[in-house]
C-alpha cells in the first residue's frame, strides 16, 4: 500500500512571527510518527532553518523550488546541492505558478531539467503537473498531463521514481476555491497512473504517489481522500492555517 502524502506549500508566505505562531498551532496534533502517513512542509528558502527549529518532528521539511544545475554565477538562485547541504530533503517542483506566472514561465523542459538534477543530487521531489482552465474546458486535460509527464519522465532513470510523488493541480482549482470533484480528480489520477504504468513501468506506476492540489481544505479532504488513486494532497492556502491539522488526518479515510 501506498502511504499518504500530505505536502504543504506556504509560497511566497511568512514572517518569524506568524511561522512560530503556526508552529505552535501545529504541535496541538496528535503525532503521525507512526501512522501511515508522511508530512512534509514547504516553507520559502529564507525561513529554513528558522521553520526546521519550529516544525514539530514526525513532520519532514522542503523548499518550494531550486536551480537547474550546479551553482555558480547564477546570482538569486538555489542549486539542489545547497539543498541537500542544508540537510532539507524535499523540493517542490513545476508548481503550476512557476510554469505559468508572466515574470518566470517555466518550460516543460526547464521543470525537467530540475526535476533531474534535483534527484541526482539526493533530494526527493513533489513533482507538479496540470492544466489550465481553457485547457480543461477544450478536453485537454489528458494531453497536458502527459506532456508534462512525458518532458519529466524523458531524464529519469526508473528507479528515479521512488523520490518522486506527482502533485496533479489542475491550475483552474488553486486558490480559486473551486475544487475538482472527488470523481474528476480519480479520473485524472488513474489516468496519470496509467500512462506511468505504460511509459515508464507497471511497479512504478503501483508505487508511485500521486497527489491531488487545488484548493483543497477540512471540508472536502475526507472524500478526496477515499478515492483510490488519490495517495494525499498538495496543500495551499489551508497549509498556513490550523484545518492543516484535519487534512493530516485525511490518511484515515483511506
């Protein structure tokens, strides 16, 4: 079986004050230390440190994005060996505000590109794809799914996969507070797993994990949750606040 998956994407999000806050609020949850569940935070690059002395222990940390390559004079940027110096495990990747923002329009083949390099260099990887809302609406969801797939999966090696989860977020869904339907969202996950089934191998399409984000909260997590091939969540907005804690424990409905 595969274990739950909660991710949590604060953003561009935080100050000292409201991070140890948050923290605090956090610690009034019961320990997933030895449930079938793995939680891992992604606080912004400035806040590392300070958020890995907050964060309570039985949850993992990440940073929300990293350099292509090696580092060097690329002035402003992160390498994945910094990362991993750093001794924080998890990089979120190919988050659809990186892709598609005006000021940073990542490429499939930009996302890719890190996405390797990340995982060669020993970091684990919330590897992000989906699809915008003129998309969906044209019947493309399927197609930019596996676009985005095809461009990730073309610079691994299969056992790669197993530091790799898949956050699908349709793009329509993220902050909008409009969510895909428990039935949308299996849809589309047991489509993602079957192209890695058909694309890269049977085992790792078994393994892997695949999450749902989009505007997911307290509210809706429980039946998102009990879907098959839906294995947790990338979470947003609600990761900042203490409903964090009731969507930890979505693992239960599955």
């Amino acid at each position: 079986p595969r274990t739950f998956f909660i991710g949590g994407n604060w953003k561009c999000n935080g100050t000292r004050e409201s991070i140890a806050k948050i923290c605090e609020e956090f610690e009034k949850g019961p320990s997933v230390a030895d449930a079938p569940v793995e939680v891992v935070v992604g606080c912004p690059f400035i806040y590392a440190d300070y958020t890995r002395d907050k964060l309570r222990k039985d949850w993992t940390l990440a940073v929300q994005n990293c350099w292509v390559g090696k580092g060097g004079a690329f002035t402003g940027e992160i390498s994945a060996e910094m990362i991993k110096d750093a001794g924080i495990p998890w990089v979120i990747l190919g988050h659809s505000e990186r892709r598609h923002l005006p000021e940073l329009k990542e490429s499939d083949e930009t996302v890719a590109t890190k996405v390797a390099y990340a995982l060669a260099n020993g970091l684990k990887v919330m590897a992000c794809i989906g699809e915008l809302l003129e998309e969906r609406e044209a019947g493309k969801t399927q197609a930019v799914n596996e676009r985005q797939l095809k461009a990730i999966s073309a610079k691994l090696k299969e056992d790669d996969w197993k530091n790799v989860v898949i956050a699908y977020e349709p793009v329509w869904a993220i902050g909008t507070g409009k969510v895909a339907s428990p039935e949308q969202a299996q849809e589309v996950h047991e489509q993602v797993r079957a192209w890695v089934s058909s694309n890269v191998s049977a085992n790792v399409a078994a393994e892997v994990r695949i999450l749902y984000g989009g505007s997911v909260t307290a509210k809706n997590c429980q039946e998102l949750a009990g879907k098959p091939d839906v294995d947790g969540f990338l979470v947003g907005g609600a990761s900042l606040k203490t409903e964090f804690l009731d969507i930890v424990a979505a693992y239960k409905a599955r």
